[in-house]
C-alpha cells in the first residue's frame, strides 16, 4: 500500500542522465525547485560517446541540434576540469566521389544555421589525420564541434541547481496523477512530473512509440596520440537512421587519456546487454577499413548500451496529452548529449506557457499520443 506525501518540490524529474539532469538544471535556473529521481542504472548517458555534433539528416534534427550546441557553449566554459570537454572538431569522410558529393550538402546545411565547416581534398585529409589509410577521397571538417565526459557533465548540472535541485536515488515503479510511486511504495506528488528516463520510460508507460537500439562501443590502450578530430564516415547517417536489421559504422573517438573509443553499431529488437561478438566483430572491421593501424593495439573493454527511439528519430518533448501534469523529454536516440539543453530549454518554456526559442512542433509528444484513448496506471514490472 502506497503512503502520499507532498513534496517541496514545483517539478519530478525522472532520470538524472544527460537529459534529465539538463531539465532539472534548466528549470531551477527559471526558479522552479526540483526533486530528481534516478535509479542508478547503466543508462545511455554513462554508455555513449558524449560527441557535441551538429547532425543535418532532416530540418528538425539541424534546427534542434544546431540551436542545443549554441546553448551549450556558455556552459563548456565554466565546465570543471573532469567533464573533459576537448574541442577536438569532427572530421566526416568521404571514402568516394559520391560520398564528397554528400560532404557538399552536409556543409551547405550546417552553413544556414551558422555553422563553419571545410572541405578537405585526399591530400588534406592525410595531412591533418595521417593515421588514416590512403586512397580515401576527402572530407568535412567541422572544428567548433567536440567530445565531453556526459556522465561527469549531468552531475555538474545537477550541482548548478544548488539548493533548487534534490537529488534522490530511487525507483519509480508506477505513476498516477501528479505524482509517482516509488518501489518502496512511497507517493510523491508534484504539480508536474518529467519523465527524462530514455528507453525506461516505457516501463512507465508502455503506449509510448520507443524502441530500443542496442549500440556497442570499445576503447583500445593508452597510446600516444595519432587521432586528432572525432573520425566518422558519411555513411553514417544511413546507420544511424536506420529502423530495422543491425549496422555498423566507422565512429572513433581520441580521448584524452591516450585512449581511442571505437563505435559505431545498432541493434533493434533486443534488450540484452552482453556484447555480442560478431557485431563487435564487424564494428572493429569497418574501423580498420579505415584505420588500419588499429590492428596494432590493443582493446581493454567493450561495453554496451540503449538508445531509446522514436518512429521519425526525432524526441518526443512536451506535455502528454492525457496525463494531467506529465511532460515528456524521451527518445533522443543517439544525439541525446548534443540536444539536452536545447530539449530542457524548450520543456521549461511550455511548462511555463512561454514560446519555445525554436518551433517545438516536430517534437512535441502529442504527434504519436492520442487524446482520446484513456491512460492506464502502470506498473514497472522489471
């Protein structure tokens, strides 16, 4: 049986990751005060790479992602020493003409929303990043771009609030109206409840339209350096986009700790966390497709994690259109560390009844939520 209890707190957050911590962040800087829950799992924010990129595959991704990095340079700058931010640039390759052909469009787009970036002939490319194989036709370089330490970055966030943000660790296994339901059986209440908890979120509510994308990344040995930018291919989008079958794509990342972490792949239809060896396999095989070099060092970990999805690989933001007091901030797929400020700016404006700073209307959860059927209480049965 459950007990009630009002809170202090204005909002709940659920999820303290990268999206959930940017939210809290966000709205105690407009003065609201925030309780955030969050379970200590093994979510995306600790598994990704934590790349700050401007991707362009439609309007609503380069309006969205483009608006998030402005908004997050100010904060970059008052970053600690741990966050590791490193304004390494991304280098986008191109393997062939055809790929150059999509280097072009790539910095045509990136150009209409004030976003620098350089074509790179072969010599070039070679020049700047010797490490990769000859024979490859170009690239892109896009140098205001960088890496950060996204589980270390959504801790500092949270810190920012001060006294306006609590953090509790707990489970939230049921939501009711206005409040949440701890696996203690505890009730917390509070006039709005954000549910920033990625592909768990569907735990809570089972009619949300995620899927997970299982993705596995690996990190080679300290070595000194020979990568400078982050490394990937043009062709990643395809693979990013995709919605069914499993790919990889050429992804690597310098650290600076000497280290190169190694992605990309995706999975549908799986939530087993064991690393599966014949993906590892051919992720580390398009790697050195490009870096032939890797052969020579040596991997020490592999791990893996969840991208939560939606139908059109846009986030669902704002309120649910039939849960009094429940907001949405799911579904970011891969780019959830690149659109968290720009997600927890245009939540807290429709909380507040303001204008969003861009047009909210691509990623507003009532595209896929009907008004009509009614919401069930749900129970996290994990």
């Amino acid at each position: 049986m459950s007990h009630s209890r009002l809170t202090q707190a204005d909002v709940i957050v659920v999820g303290a990751g990268i999206i959930g911590a940017s939210c809290a962040h966000q709205l105690a800087q407009a003065g609201y005060r925030i309780l955030l829950l969050d379970n200590q799992s093994r979510a995306a924010t600790a598994a990704g790479m934590g790349h700050l990129v401007c991707m362009d595959d439609n309007p609503a991704e380069l309006a969205l992602s483009s608006y998030s990095i402005a908004q997050w340079r100010p904060l970059l700058e008052q970053m600690p020493a741990s966050c590791a931010w490193h304004a390494c640039g991304t280098l986008w390759i191109a393997a062939h003409p055809e790929e150059m052909s999509l280097a072009e469009q790539k910095q045509q787009r990136l150009a209409s929303v004030g976003i620098q970036s350089a074509l790179l002939s072969a010599q070039q490319l070679q020049h700047i990043e010797p490490m990769l194989r000859q024979g490859l036709t170009g690239g892109l370089r896009v140098p205001s771009e960088g890496i950060l330490y996204a589980p270390n970055v959504a801790q500092w966030l949270v810190q920012q609030g001060k006294e306006r943000v609590t953090l509790r660790h707990a489970e939230v296994v049921r939501l009711e109206e206005q409040s949440v339901v701890l696996a203690d059986g505890e009730n917390l209440s509070a006039p709005a409840i954000i549910l920033a908890n990625g592909i768990h979120a569907q735990h809570l509510l089972p009619e949300l339209p995620l899927q997970p994308k299982k993705g596995q990344l690996a990190i080679t040995d300290r070595y000194p350096l020979r990568v400078h930018h982050q490394l990937v291919e043009l062709g990643y989008v395809a693979s990013a986009h995709a919605n069914s079958g499993t790919s990889v794509a050429f992804n690597v990342q310098p650290r600076p700790t000497g280290q190169l972490l190694i992605g990309s792949s995706r999975q549908f239809n799986t939530l087993d966390p064991t690393v599966e060896m014949p993906v590892l396999q051919a992720m580390l095989q398009r790697a050195l497709h490009y870096l032939p070099s890797l052969a020579e060092m040596n991997l020490i970990r592999s791990w893996s994690g969840f991208r939560a999805t939606s139908p059109d690989n846009l986030p669902l933001l704002g309120a649910h259109p039939r849960y009094k007091g429940l907001w949405l901030a799911v579904g970011h797929e891969g780019l959830g560390v690149t659109t968290a400020t720009g997600s927890a700016q245009i939540l807290t404006a429709l909380i507040q009844g303001h204008t969003p700073p861009i047009d909210a209307t691509p990623y507003l959860a009532s595209r896929f939520l009907s008004t009509h059927i009614p919401l069930a209480v749900t129970e996290n049965n994990r």
